[in-house]
C-alpha cells in the first residue's frame, strides 16, 4: 500500500533524525576530548586576562562600535536623502559613495586611514578612537544609506503630500513626519547593522595600540602567545563578543514581531 503524503514527511524525519543521532554518536566517540578541553577550555590558566579583558577590552569594544554606528548612521542618513533628491549631482554623488564602500574590505580602510594617511602626511597622527570611527562609519554609512532608503520609500507619499498641503515647508515634512517613521520601519536591520560593527571593531589590531586601547580580540590575541593556555584566551574574547551581541540580536527581532504586529 502506498504511503500517504503524511506518512512520507513522518518517514522522512525520522531517517534524518536516526542519520543525525548516528553522525553525532561518531563525532562524541572519535574525538579526543583531552585534548579539546585543554586547548579550547583550559580555564584554570586565563586568569590573568580579568578583570582588564571587561574593564578594558569589553568597554572600549563599546565604545569603538557606538562611535561607529553614530557616524555611519548620521553619514547613511545623509546619503540616503542624497540618493533620493532630484539633483542629479547629488544622486551620483551617494551612488558612488555607496557602491565603493560596500566594495571594498573594512580592514583595507582600517589600513588606509590608520598607517597608510600617516605615512602619506607626516606629522598626522590621529587618535586612535578617531581612526575607528571614520573606519567604522565610512563603510557602515554606505549600508545604513540604503537601509534607510527603503524605510523613507516605504513610508506613503500621501503623509508627505498631506503635510505640504497644509503649508509645511518639505524639510519639515521630511523631518518630523517621514523620517521618524522610516527609523520605526528599519530599526531591525539597524539593530543587524550594531552587531556587525561589533565584530567588525576587532579590525582596530592591525593599528599600533596601547594597553589602554585594547578591544576584545587583541586581549585573544595575546592571550595566545603569553598564557599556554591553547586559544582558549580567543573563547573568552568570543564569550564576551555573545555578551554584546545576543542582548542586541533579542531586540533586534522584538523591533520585528513589533514591526509585524503594526503591519497587520
């Protein structure tokens, strides 16, 4: 007797599942697990990283992302009424912008703006923060725009339209009625965007820093070398990236169901 469409699915299941249990059960048995713990999780020997790897590598990988994201959001916001003007100039301007930043690494503007500007002018020596931001938020700035692109498209043009009619100048229209709700609209992806500079603010290694400057990775990083504890240092510097990163991505979906919730 031929199985129903049900029966198919529920067989189907049931041989991944077996499939799934049998690969684990030869991963659990075939791997030295020694070994693991002393190179993945040797805990007794990280010791020496606290409390500097909170106090310094947690508190300045904050600081590098929000002062990224404040100059990639005020940059992409600016690009992306550029894109949207009727001043052709303008539009070419933001077009350009955008697809050259989002072509090209955020390590190689990390590289340009941090050894290659000083090696070109000599005597520019810019604070190290000051380098992250503009790294951060020059590559950030070309994602946010069109993010945020989007959000003022999707907001009606009758809100717009409404306001004019009413005698509000367009700039005033723009900034109190379309652009709040279009932040409302893209505040998920936004929330992506953070969790993005998060990680990518561990590219300020490639620049000469103090004790003082150190973000999470670079306490990984020398973690490594200096301690004998295998790379557990980088899971420590991995554990507290999640401290960040998983509050954010929470609320990034909470902006979502939200964001559906008002659609329906």
């Amino acid at each position: 007797m031929a199985m129903t469409a049900r029966q198919r699915a529920r067989t189907s299941q049931l041989v991944q599942l077996a499939l799934f249990v049998v690969i684990l059960a030869v991963l659990i048995f075939s791997i030295d697990w020694p070994v693991i713990f002393k190179s993945f999780f040797n805990f007794e020997k990280i010791g020496p990283m606290f409390p500097n790897l909170i106090i310094v590598g947690l508190k300045n990988t904050i600081i590098y992302t929000v002062l990224g994201f404040a100059f990639g959001l005020s940059g992409g916001l600016l690009l992306a009424l550029m894109k949207m003007a009727s001043f052709a100039p303008y539009r070419w301007f933001a077009t350009g912008y955008i697809e050259f930043f989002r072509g090209i690494p955020a390590l190689l503007v990390f590289i340009t703006l941090g050894l290659g500007v000083p090696a070109a002018f000599p005597g520019t020596n810019w604070p190290v923060p000051l380098v992250v931001m503009l790294s951060l938020g020059l590559v950030a700035s070309a994602y946010i725009a069109e993010t945020l692109r989007a959000g003022l498209q999707a907001v009606p043009k009758g809100q717009y339209e409404a306001a004019r009619s009413l005698g509000m100048p367009g700039w005033r229209a723009m900034v109190s009625i379309i652009i709040p709700q279009a932040f409302r609209i893209v505040l998920p992806p936004l929330t992506n965007e953070v969790i993005l500079l998060t990680k990518d603010s561990s590219l300020v290694y490639v620049l000469g820093l103090l004790a003082s400057q150190y973000e999470l990775t670079k306490f990984g990083r020398d973690g490594i070398s200096s301690l004998g504890a295998g790379i557990t240092p980088l899971v420590v510097a991995g554990a507290m990236y999640l401290v960040i990163t998983i509050p954010l991505s929470l609320l990034a979906r909470r902006f979502e169901a939200r964001t559906a919730k008002t659609r329906r």
